[in-house]
C-alpha cells in the first residue's frame, strides 16, 4: 500500500485547509475558529456522529465501517493549536493575528487526518470504527488530559490510539518510530526568592536577591553534570530572570525565575524536583533571603506500546518503503495523556529541509500530507481488515 491515489487527488484541497488554518492560528484552548472548521467538514464528509467541546474545545468524530464483525475501535488523533509566536515566513498565507502562529506544524496534522477522513467516510473499507480525535492546547495546556478527563475514552470504547508529528530535517514523508519511552516528561517551576531591597549604593544594608537568584541559576545546573546519573537524561532550563524593580539604582526585594525540567524516567523526576528545592532555599539561606519553589508536574513521559510501534511501523514502510528507529526526544507531547490510557503508539513523518518546529520561519510541508494521510488510513484498514 503505497501513497494512496485518492490522496494525490485530495492533496490540493488539504493544502487548502492545512493554508486557511495556517492563516488563523489559536492558542491553548481558544481554536473555537478551527474547532468549528473541523467539526464542519466532519460533517460534510458524512461522519456517523460529530461531538463538539471534548476537552473544552476538542472535536470527536465516528467513521463506521462496512461492517463490524471484529468489534474494535481505533483513535487518530492530531492537534489543532498554535504557539505566541511572531511569524516570520513571509509567506502568501502568513499568520493574520498579531504573535500567533503555527509553529509546530499542528495545522497540518490537523489538515492530514481531515484528508484521511474524507477518505475514510468514502470508502469505509474496513471492518469496525475510526474515532478522529481534535486536540486542542497540546502546547502546554494539556488538552490531551482533559479531552481523557472527559471520558472520550471510555465513551467511544476507543481501544487503541495513534498519533502523529512532523520532524524537519527528516526526507519529506518519511518516517520514524520507536518503542517504550520516546518523549520526555516535561515539568513547569516557578521560584521566588526575598530578600531586603534597598539603594544600590548601600548594599550592606540589603539581602541582595539578584545575586542569590543569579548564584542559584549557575548551581541548578549542577543537578545534571553532578546529581544525575549520566546514563538518564535530564535538561534543567532556568528561561526567565525577572527582578521586581527595574531601576538602575535599588536592589530589588524579589527576583522571579521561570524554567522547565525534562527527563525520561521517574527516578530523575524526583531527583530533580527535590534538588532544586534544596539548591534554592540552601542559596537563598547562604545570603539572609528565603526561596519559594512551584514545581508542577505537568506532561508524563510519553512511552509507546511495543505491539502498537511495530505495527505502526509497518503501515510506515507500506507507504514509504522505510521506516527508521527515531531518536529519543527531550520535547514533551501530551499524546502521553491518552497512550496512559489506552496502547498506541506515535509516529515522526518527515517534513524535509525546514526551519525547526517553534522557530519564527517554520512552515510545514505540504509535500507531507499525501504520505501523512495515507498513514493514517493505513492505521485503519489494516488493523481493522474489511470483512471479506
């Protein structure tokens, strides 16, 4: 099964969609646009059933097939998101809402699975049910847990689940898959240190925060070269250093700091919440101030299942001929959410010589959606074989 016919025919029209989307980027929750563009063409395709405000503002559909001998239910799942980014493309179809874009390339995930239901809602040439699931706020709201914490699970009886993302630098509908955990844990932290602010001429008489804070930065890196086991992985970004005066002669009462922590197993999870705590008060204790550390736990380790992996593999190499081992990713992906709950797996496919997702003057290529689609439906006909 190579590239399906069908979708060199649909490309132009995908392109379409995927370019009006590009044009209207939403953040986090707010794709009520591209919501009701999804749930629209859902309809118009013929869905068995169209359920909107999944996860807030997610979209549900239901593509039954000729038959359902075999009682299985299997999800596909893109996001529908974008990122507070300038876009700095150029292009025709640029952003036209000031510091939004599509940077990751979500409209076209969300473009290629539209592709791969219309088809799907064509043929139906398989044997049980397709649950396309749209996702909103994958770019840190977690809208995958909330569209599992509505129970989209459960109420579809949806068994396994499939997700799907483009790689730049990768050949142009390619592919790459790996088994068991694949992208990273990524957790949020937020410190305040006090201190005593007063004139920068007299420091003596304050508890310089800047200068805790400051040491802090430098001494939480030492989690990673000193703490972890080289084997594991762990990045400890520290991405925001704001004081609470801006004047260039008073030591400010408060410094705020702002960072992530990635990692790939849960032992170095704990590790590093429990060291930066430590490093921060110990710091702020050292030059008379207090620290308070806020350390939310937000994506899990996303970890693909081994059946599902290999079998998603091989649907790769009937569309492309190959399908590579993929590096393990220190991004985080909030299809983690929904492979906790059911098996799964995801999948790279390649966006060719492209700027990296989340720079200003990433674009994903439309020369992607017919690989990208013919995936998807080959997820469906061949875990799902129609009824001879």
């Amino acid at each position: 099964m190579p590239v399906k016919n069908r979708f060199a025919e649909l490309h132009d029209e995908v392109t379409a969609w995927r370019r009006d989307i590009h044009e209207h980027p939403e953040i986090l929750f707010e794709t009520h646009r591209t919501s009701a563009l999804v749930a629209e063409k859902l309809r118009e395709f013929g869905c068995d059933e169209v359920v909107e405000g999944i996860g807030r503002t997610g979209v549900v559909g239901v593509i039954k097939g000729k038959s359902d001998t075999s009682g299985k239910v299997i999800g596909l799942r893109a996001d529908m998101d974008a990122l507070p980014i300038h876009e700095q493309t150029g292009l025709d179809y640029a952003s036209k809402t000031p510091e939004a874009m599509h940077a990751c390339g979500h409209d076209g995930h969300t473009a290629m699975l539209l592709g791969a239901a219309k088809y799907l809602a064509e043929t139906r040439n398989f044997d049980g049910t397709t649950v396309v699931i749209f996702q909103p706020a994958e770019e840190g709201g977690g809208g995958g847990r909330e569209m599992c914490e509505d129970g989209m699970m459960d109420r579809w009886n949806i068994q396994e689940v499939y997700g799907m993302h483009n790689w730049p630098g990768k050949p142009t509908g390619s592919f790459a898959i790996r088994s068991g955990p694949f992208f990273a844990a990524t957790d949020i932290l937020e410190i305040e240190f006090e201190g005593l602010g007063g004139h920068a001429a007299k420091p003596q008489e304050t508890v310089d925060t800047t200068l805790m804070a400051a040491q802090a930065v430098t001494a939480i890196q030492s989690i990673v070269s000193r703490n972890a086991d080289p084997i594991d992985r762990i990045v400890v970004s520290i991405t925001s250093f704001e004081t609470s005066s801006k004047a260039f002669n008073v030591i400010p009462q408060k410094v705020f700091l702002k960072g992530t922590v990635r990692t790939m197993s849960p032992e170095m999870r704990d590790l590093a919440e429990k060291r930066i705590g430590e490093i921060c008060n110990g710091m702020a204790a050292t030059f008379g101030g207090t620290a308070t550390l806020k350390y939310n736990r937000n994506y899990p380790v996303m970890e693909n299942h081994d059946e599902q992996t290999e079998f998603a593999a091989d649907v790769a190499r009937s569309v492309s001929g190959d399908c590579e081992e993929a590096p393990l990713v220190m991004g985080g992906e909030d299809f983690a959410f929904m492979l906790e709950e059911r098996p799964g797996a995801y999948i790279l496919v390649g966006n060719g010589d492209t700027a990296a997702v989340h720079h200003p003057e990433y674009n994903f290529n439309d020369d992607a959606i017919p690989a990208g689609c013919s995936w998807w439906a080959g997820v469906v006909e061949q875990r799902m074989p129609a009824a001879n």
